[in-house]
C-alpha cells in the first residue's frame, strides 16, 4: 500500500501488528502512516488511537498527545491503557503524584494489574517514596514470584532505605515459597555482605551458583565473599569461573591480581593487573595498581612509567599525583615531586603530609623562602602542629631570624617535645646552636 498508493483492506488486529512492529524497529515513521492508514479504515478503533498517543509521545509532543488522550478518557472512561498513557504523559513532565493518581483509576479497570502496579511503583521511585515503591512491586511478586524486575526494585528500596534487615527477613519468606530462586539467593547474599556477615553471604551466593551454574553475578560475589574472609586462593578460583563463562574483563583481572597480591605472589599479582589494562586501557585503577606493585619492588622507573599512564587518564587525581611526587622523590627528580604536590594542593589535597612533604622538598632544595611559605599556609589550616612548628624554627634560624626561630621552637616543644628530633634530621647544624642545645635540656628538665 505504501508504495503503490493502492488501498487495501487490513483487520484491527492486523493494523495493531503491524503498528507494533514498526515501534519495536524503531521505524516511527512508517508506523506513524500505518496508524493514519489503519485510522482511515477503522476510524473508531480506541486501541489504534492509542497507539497514535505512543507515538506522540515518542515523538515529545507531549501537548497533543494529552489532548489525545483528554477525548479518548471521555469516549472510552473503563480502557484502563487509557490511563496508562496518561500517567506516562503525566511522568514526562513531572507530575509523578498526578501520574499515580491516573494509575490508580486505571486499576479499577483492569485485569491486568501487575503493569499498572508496576508503573506506580516506578512514579513512587522518582518521587523517592520506597515504602509505597516497595508496596507497589511487592503486589506484583504476589501475582507472578518470578517477576525479578519487581524483585530486584523491591531490594532496591530496602537498600536505599538502609533496612538491610527487612531485605534479609523479606528475602527469606521469598525463598520459602520460590527455593530454586538463584535471583533471590544472590540478592540474598549481597544483603548479608552488607552487614558484614560474610559467612551467611557465602551460603546464599553458593545455593545461588548451585542453582544456576551459569550464573556469573553469583560467582563474582562468591569470590568478593571469599576475599573479605580472607580465602584468597578459592576467590580466585571462582574469580576464573567467571572468565570461563564470558568475555573476560578488566574488573576480574585487577579482583584476580589483588588475590594474588595478598598470598605474596607479586609477579602473577602483575601479569593480572597488566591483563587488566590490556582489556581496559582507560581503567587508572589498573595503571596505579601497577605502579604500586612496582614501587614496593622498589623498581621506581616502572612505576614512574605507569603512574604517568594513570595521570594522563585521570589528571585531576590527587592520589596519583601524591604517588607521582613519591616516585621522583625516589628518583632524585625532586622539582618534578614539587610539581606534584603544588597540583594536589592545587586540587585540594590539603592534607598535612602533602604540605610537610613539599616544605621538606624544598628545604632540600634550598629554597628556604618557598618553603616558609608552603608551612605558613599549611598554618592556616593546622594551628597546632609540632610538625609545622619545628620546621619553622629551623628555617628561620637558618635565615638568621634567630628570634622568631625559637619562638616556634618553644611552641614545638609545648606541643610535642619528643618530636623535637625532626631537628636532627632535617637542619642537623641547628642542633648544635647553644641556644637550641639549652632550651632543649632546660625544657626536657622542666617536664621532669
């Protein structure tokens, strides 16, 4: 008809399939001239202007599409799809209260009630309402108990709801009535990992694979199961099952190599985390992982080879740069690590060690003036500080401001005296100062 022009006759039905068709294509235009053409020959049908309004709203003309469905709530009051689409329309822009309203007329008019419960509970999750979500999708367990889309939701809203309690209590009278649920064991399981009570989560995640041996979502959270009960070598075991039973993954791998790295086995540890990246080029974590082993292999120029890997993925971490001024630190490439530590600062990696570590680089550095002002800025945030403290002192006497340097020696001391030997290590000359030696024998005499 379509492409002669020619007319010919087509049943409701048959117009209903092939409109339904073109919409699972995707091909919207065509089933948009299927929905004139079939109007033209059954101009009445309810069931085709309501496939007209899906199309609407497909489309975002969510005005005509409510106008639509405006006449059609007159003419057909009791066709509960009529409510339907207006509670989608209603969703669209917003109105999720409203929408639930609509549902609940349509419910008076259908036999079909697991959909429209089903779409209530989906409004009641925007508007972040899990009790009546979870009411909503507990009713439509009742009518099919292998609704797991429902089952899933319902977890969800004990998750988001923090009652992992209730999840585990509703989880087991589900259980009773459905046993060989390997859907139901495995959120099961997750439940009690989440209260830490490993033991029972690995009962539930093995009745899960039992069930379904096939099941790579119980198999991954058996092996996490294993790795926090300390069972490494089986976690991995059941870390490889998964990449027998799919494609393989960064995920895994990196699972695999931490497994590894905590029985000692550094060098398998490695050639996981490198699979890992070969998988996923972009996975950072992979890279740090990587530099990480290597920096313990005090191997430093990998590991610096690596962590330059990560950054490039990710260079507003501050954790890799603190790993990047480490490295260099090791390397004897000390204006690289001050680079770092200035970007951590510069993302708001405040914490005490990167000011302590950047002051002592440049210290080291001799650049006694920078490193004043790295500590007087660190001051602003740590007030009370031996560390601060004693570093100052030993700046300014090298500065020959001798009497604000021990100023803040007396305040280091006040602090924490026993952490006065940072001196030595760090201005080794000071220490011989008479009047450094003095207030450090007269103060250690005063506390006694």
């Amino acid at each position: 008809m379509l492409k002669t022009n020619s007319v010919y006759f087509f049943d409701l039905v048959e117009f209903e399939e092939i409109i339904v068709h073109y919409l699972d294509c995707g091909k919207h235009s065509l089933a948009n001239k299927a929905v004139k053409l079939g109007l033209q020959q059954h101009p009445t049908s309810i069931d085709l202007k309501l496939l007209h309004v899906e199309l609407l709203i497909f489309e975002g003309k969510f005005d005509d599409a409510a106008k639509s469905v405006k006449r059609l709530e007159k003419i057909a009051p009791e066709n509960d799809e009529v409510y339907i689409q207006k509670a989608t329309i209603l969703s669209k822009g917003g109105q999720h209260e409203k929408a639930i309203e609509a549902l609940k007329i349509g419910l008076t008019f259908s036999d079909e009630q697991v959909d429209l419960w089903s779409l209530m509970g989906m409004e009641y999750l925007f508007l972040d309402d899990f009790e009546n979500a979870r009411l909503s999708f507990a009713k439509c367990i009742d009518v099919d108990y292998e609704d797991y889309s429902a089952l899933y939701n319902i977890v969800y809203c004990f998750d988001m709801q923090k009652e992992h309690e209730d999840a585990i209590h509703f989880l087991n009278s589900y259980i009773n009535r459905n046993p060989y649920s390997e859907v139901a064991w495995h959120q099961l399981g997750r439940q009690y990992f989440v209260l830490n009570m490993f033991k029972e989560a690995l009962t539930s995640f093995d009745y899960a694979v039992l069930i379904d041996e096939s099941f790579i979502g119980g198999y991954l959270e058996k092996a996490k199961t294993l790795e926090e009960l300390g069972q490494y070598k089986e976690a991995i075991e059941n870390y490889l099952i998964t990449l027998e039973l799919d494609d393989p993954t960064a995920f895994v791998y990196v699972r695999i190599g931490e497994c590894y790295e905590k029985i000692k086995q550094e060098d398998t540890a490695v050639s996981y985390y490198k699979k890992a990246v070969h998988e996923d080029p972009l996975l950072d974590k992979g890279w740090l992982l990587l530099t990480n082993a290597y920096y313990k292999q005090k191997d430093y120029q990998k590991a610096a080879y690596y962590i330059a890997k990560a950054l490039k993925i990710d260079e507003d971490n501050s954790l890799y740069w603190r790993k990047y001024s480490e490295i260099n630190i090791k390397l004897n490439f000390f204006e690289e690590a001050v680079n770092g530590f200035e970007k951590c600062i510069e993302l708001n990696d405040i914490a005490i060690e990167i000011y302590i570590a950047l002051a002592d680089v440049l210290l080291f550095l001799g650049d006694f003036n920078d490193a004043l002002k790295i500590l007087f800025k660190a001051q602003k945030t740590y007030k009370y500080f031996a560390e601060i403290e004693y570093r100052l002192a030993g700046l300014f006497i090298i500065l020959n401001k001798e009497n604000y340097g021990i100023d803040h020696l007396i305040n280091g001391m006040k602090i924490d005296y026993d952490y006065h030997t940072i001196m030595n290590e760090l201005f080794p000359i000071i220490t011989e100062n008479t009047k450094v030696k003095k207030l450090l024998i007269n103060y250690k005499k005063a506390m006694g």
